[in-house]
C-alpha cells in the first residue's frame, strides 16, 4: 500500500466468502447489525438473497406495467386515428366502430408487449445505473473473479455506520476473508 | 402419517434428482469450459464448416439479388398458386424459431431449470430463423424499395394500412417477436458478457466486453432488478410466442379457401411451430455438444426430455392432422373434403404422405428410453421432424392451392433454380450465423448454470457425515 493510496478517500470495505450459503448467513448478519449502503455480488442470483438482505420485491413490475399501457395506447391512436378520421376503410362490409373493434386488438396487443419489452431492458440498467464506465470495486484485483466463482461482501463508507477499523473487524468476526479496505478513483 | 413420510424417505433415497451438471464440475469448470470456447483458437472443423455455409449462404444472397433486379417472375409462382416456396419458406423459419422462446420463457415460468443449459443456444436459433424468415416476405413484393408501404406512416398518396388485415398483423407480430427476442437474449447475455471481460487478457477484448456488459458486478442489488426484468420478459414473451404463429396461421385461416379456412389452424400451427424448433435445436446442439465437449453440461438427460417434448408436440401436430380428415368427412362440404382426398391422394401425395411419416410417425419412436438416449436415433427423428415441418407448409399452401375451385383453373406447381437456392441459400445464413454466435459468444448461459449447481443453494450443506445429516432434516 502506498503513501499515495492512503491519502484516498476509502470508498469501501470487502470481504469474500467461500459459498453462497456463507455471503447468505453474512448477509442476514449484515442486515441486522443495521447497515444500510452495502451489496453482496456473486456470479449468479443467489435464491432467497433479498430476504437475507432486507430487500423487497423489485419496483420494476410497475414501471413495465406503465410502458406497456403506453405501448397499449399508442396502437390503439395508431389504429384508430388513420382509420377512423384519415383514411376510412371499409372492410368486409364494416365501418369503424364500437361493434368492429376485435380486428384491431392483435396490433394493441403486440405494441404492449413491444414496449413492455423495452421498458424492461432499459429499466433494469436505468435502475441499476448502468451503463458504467468505471466503478472503485473494480480497483481491487480479486474481484475479477466474481462473475466466475468468488463471492463478496461489500460495506460502503457512506453508511452511517461504517468505520474503517469497526467494519473490518466486524466482517472479520462474521467469517470474511481477505477483508480489504477498496479506495475511490480520486 | 409417520409411515408414509418413511416411505417417501426411501423413495427420494431410491429416486434422488438427477443432477443437471454431470460429475460434480465446479463453478470455475463452467467458466473455463464455455468461456474457453471463445478464448481458444477456432478448431479447424470450424473453419470448413463456416467455408461451406457461407459459401451456400453467398449465392442465396445472389439469388436473392437476381430476384430483386429481375422480378418475381423468376419464381414458380403463377395464378393460382400465388404463394409458394416464399411463404412455405416464412413460416417454417417462423416456427423453427419458436423453440428458442419456448425454452427461454415457457420453461423459465414452469421453473424447469435444465433450460439453462440450452436456453442461450436456442435462442440465439431463434433471432438467425427469424431473419431468415423475415428476408421472404421483404422480397416476395418484388420492388423491395416500397416495403415500407407495409408501415403506418405518412406518404404522399395519403394512403394507410389497412390494421384489420392479418397481414398487417403479421407485420407487428413478427417484428414484435424479432425485437423482444433480441432485447430477451441480450439481457441473460449481460452476466456472461462480464465474465469474459475478467477474463479476457488483451486491453482491446477488455474494453469491448466492458461496453457490451454495461459494466456489469453482479451485485445483488442489480441482480434483483435483473431478475424481475428476466421474469417479467418471460410472461410477456409466453402469450408473444403463442400469438405469433396464431397470427401466421391467420394469414390462412381467415381466407375461404378449402384446407386453410379452419379454426383448429391457430394451436395447430403452434404445435408444429414448437416440435420443429425443438427438432433444430437438436440438430445444432448435437454436434455442438460432441465438438466442444459439452457432454456434461448438455447431458443425456437434457436430451431425453427433448426428445419426450419433440414427442409430445408430434403427437398432438398429428392429431390435428386426423382432426383435419374428420372435420372434412364430418363437415360435408365437398370443396372441403375434395382439399383432403387430393391432398393425401392428389398429384402431390408424396409430400403429404413424407409430411405425415416424418411429423407423426417417426416421433413415435421416442417412447422408447433407449432411442432417447442414442445419438443416431434422435439425430435421425429430428432431421425428419425439420424435413417434415417445412413439407407440412408446403402441403398446406401449395396444394390447397392448386386445385381452384373451377378445374379450368387447375395448374401444378414447380419450383424454379431461384426457388430452390434462395431457400438452400436461408439454411447457409441460418448455420453461418450460428457458426459465428458459437465462436464469438458464450453459448451456454454460464451464470444460469452456475445458478443450477447444488452449491448454489444458499442452504446447501457439502456431503459427509453432515450433509446427510442435513437432507434427513429436510425430510421430517
């Protein structure tokens, strides 16, 4: 560790655990001892995690929810208005109207799905900030095994709670390994 | 009470779950061999093979130039088979895909967990069909540079689309399922994406995966927005995937021509849509899974309930097959039961009859756990099953097709040169896509397996004396 490095502001401290079911017992220990801005990261989504970690369901249901009522609306405008008020077609003897909507429905349902569909995709890298050019946790070396085989456990320090002697001796005493102090980028 | 969970007991003890990763690989195993695929240098086999299907691929593209700088008429097209070799050609591309969101969506909201094995690979099948498909309609209208009439936009004649249309709904369907395929992929695509980033050794490889993954860390607070985003994408792509070969089969089933005015056509068309897509999936992932050792991580197991599915999605295509005698025996209408004499007896009898043996009878096969489990076999049934899906399109719009309703106006159909390659030509874009999505991106879904290995389980407890101590707890 350098002088240089030192004089960083800390950004984190991590800890790794040799299973998923050991990060999840440190994450419900984690949880209880009240810290609030901290994550654990494993190659894969552990089953049962958000429990472990006090999180409830995703809000991302709703927002979906949302862009598919916009895609819903925006089929229903683009059927109705050419072919209501631009270009009346009449077709199989049928005027638009209430009583001749179900031919209508296929292109409302698949504009839903459509804009579902990327309200999803794009929702879940807006809510989780991505995309990321850089993040401080990619300064510690190890953490490139993550998304192979290692699972971590990170405390922020900007949680009220966090000190950099307190947080390493209490992931320490949970069973961490190799608990290292991360530095923020400047 | 005491006694029956004793016998359950001895019954999971007898009857444990078979795992879905053979022989105990470790997390590290799964990174190293599916990553490696892409790492190493590319085998030799793959070089003659993608020589070949890019070749075949090289003069479907000419054809298809051919077609567009000199007409249509250099199909075998003419009144009053209207459509021929191009819609047959669509659909079953169509369908084929249909495996790929079946694996990815219905499997995933039915919690089947030996789809992660597969699942990448399948749908990657699915966005190369569907191109494939997509280029058939584009070019059947001849003077390609006015497709986009096909979209509501405005235009100087003032013109709209007619939204009551099938057509107009296979336009939104199709285009519907291309995108929410694409957006479906990408996003399981993401965690492995990052795996190759920490892995890759050059700066250059780093840099490009680093962009493609978003800066992925696999953080849980990501991974539970992820994992609502995957759930949610597979209940919207479930109805997606049903509605789309619906809608294909509209194209046919609202017209009033005997053999495709039916209402059994819908589930029917989907059925078929999901046995041929499995049949294909099978043909890629067979000689995938031998040339890179994948044996495995794509075991037997993984086998043998695709070839139960193939069996199942066979049967009930058949039986929509006898439905349809019966219906036109039953119906009494003459035009009707004429379409089915002259289909199984007419002039082109011998692609029902290859339709009907390679759909419904050679599936049958499968009931057998020994076929299941041997290479010739199944390779076998589902190169019948891709061979009899695209006779199937064939039997369905060619020959209800050439028999009007006037015998004046009675004229077989034959393919031309152009007819012949350009679909030859589809198969050649179709492989060398998929030679390419093996050799530059990870084709198994690595997290997703890691994510179905027994120490995945947060409550998992490692074998010995406490581990066993462990699963009696959970059988009391």
């Amino acid at each position: 560790m350098s002088a240089a490095s030192l004089s960083k502001p800390a950004f984190a401290v991590i800890a790794e655990f040799p299973s998923a079911g050991a990060l999840y017992e440190a994450a419900e220990k984690v949880r209880d001892a009240g810290f609030r801005f901290w994550d654990v990261h494993s190659p894969f989504e552990i089953h049962g995690m958000n429990k472990a970690m006090g999180l409830g369901k995703s809000t991302l249901g709703y927002i979906i929810f949302c862009g598919g009522f916009l895609g819903f609306t925006t089929a229903a405008l683009l059927e109705f208005i050419p072919s209501s008020y631009l270009f009346p077609l009449i077709v199989h003897g049928k005027p638009v109207n209430f009583y001749t909507n179900p031919p209508f429905f296929p292109i409302m349902f698949e504009l839903t799905i459509l804009f579902s569909a990327f309200t999803a995709f794009f929702g879940v890298f807006i809510m989780n900030r991505l995309p990321r050019m850089h993040h401080p946790l990619f300064n510690y070396e190890p953490f490139k095994r993550v998304t192979n085989d290692a699972f971590f456990l990170v405390i922020e320090s900007v949680d009220p709670k966090f000190s950099e002697i307190g947080t390493r001796e209490f992931l320490e005493g949970i069973g961490g390994k190799e608990v290292t102090l991360i530095y923020a980028n400047d | 009470m005491a006694e029956s969970d004793a016998s359950m007991t001895t019954f999971v003890e007898r009857m444990p779950r078979p795992p879905l990763v053979w022989n105990n690989h470790s997390m590290a195993w799964i990174s190293d061999r599916i990553a490696g695929i892409v790492e190493n240098k590319a085998p030799r086999w793959w070089w003659v093979s993608i020589a070949i299907t890019a070749s075949v691929a090289g003069f479907g593209t000419f054809c298809i130039f051919y077609l567009l700088f000199t007409g249509v008429g250099v199909w075998g097209n003419n009144i009053p088979v209207g459509w021929a070799w191009g819609i047959t050609n669509f659909v079953f591309w169509i369908g084929i895909g249909h495996a790929g969101t079946l694996i990815s969506a219905i499997l995933h909201l039915c919690r089947q967990k030996w789809r992660t094995s597969i699942n990448r690979a399948a749908e990657a099948m699915t966005l190369f069909a569907v191109m494939c498909a997509g280029i058939f309609p584009a070019i059947h209208v001849g003077r390609i540079w006015m497709i986009w009439f096909v979209a509501p936009v405005p235009n100087p004649n003032w013109i709209w689309p007619n939204f009551r249309s099938p057509l107009m709904w296979d336009v939104f369907a199709v285009s519907t399922y291309f995108t929410v395929s694409v957006l479906f992929w990408y996003l399981g695509l993401v965690p492995d994406l990052a795996t190759m980033r920490d892995r890759a050794k050059g700066n250059v490889a780093r840099a490009v995966y680093w962009v493609l993954s978003f800066g992925w860390r696999g953080g849980n607070r990501q991974w539970r927005h992820f994992d609502m985003a995957y759930l949610v994408l597979a209940g919207i792509s479930t109805p997606l995937v049903l509605s789309v070969h619906s809608t294909v089969s509209f194209d046919f089933a609202t017209s009033v021509l005997p053999g495709w005015h039916t209402t059994i056509f819908p589930p029917y068309f989907v059925a078929g849509a999901i046995f041929g897509g499995f049949a294909m999936v099978l043909t890629l992932m067979l000689p995938a899974r031998s040339l890179y050792k994948l044996h495995d991580v794509f075991t037997w197991d993984h086998i043998d309930v695709m070839c139960k599915l193939l069996l199942f999605t066979g049967s009930i295509v058949g039986y929509a097959y006898v439905m349809e005698w019966f219906v036109a025996f039953y119906g009494a209408n003459p035009f009707e039961r004429f379409a089915f004499l002259n289909r199984y007896f007419g002039p082109y009898w011998w692609a029902s009859w290859s339709m009907f043996g390679c759909n419904v009878i050679m599936p049958q096969l499968m009931w057998v756990r020994a076929f299941r489990r041997n290479w010739a076999i199944v390779y076998f049934v589902s190169m019948c099953a891709n061979a009899g899906m695209w006779f199937e399109r064939f039997v369905i719009f060619v020959i209800s097709l050439h028999r009007d309703f006037l015998p004046s106006a009675w004229r077989m159909y034959y393919p031309t040169w152009v007819d012949v390659f350009t679909f030859v030509g589809t198969i050649g874009i179709f492989v060398t896509l998929f030679l390419l999505f093996i050799r530059f991106l990870p084709m198994v879904a690595m997290s997703e397996v890691k994510s179905v290995l027994p120490e995945a389980d947060p409550h998992y407890h490692p074998p010995g004396p406490a581990g066993e101590e462990a699963v009696k707890e959970v059988q009391v």
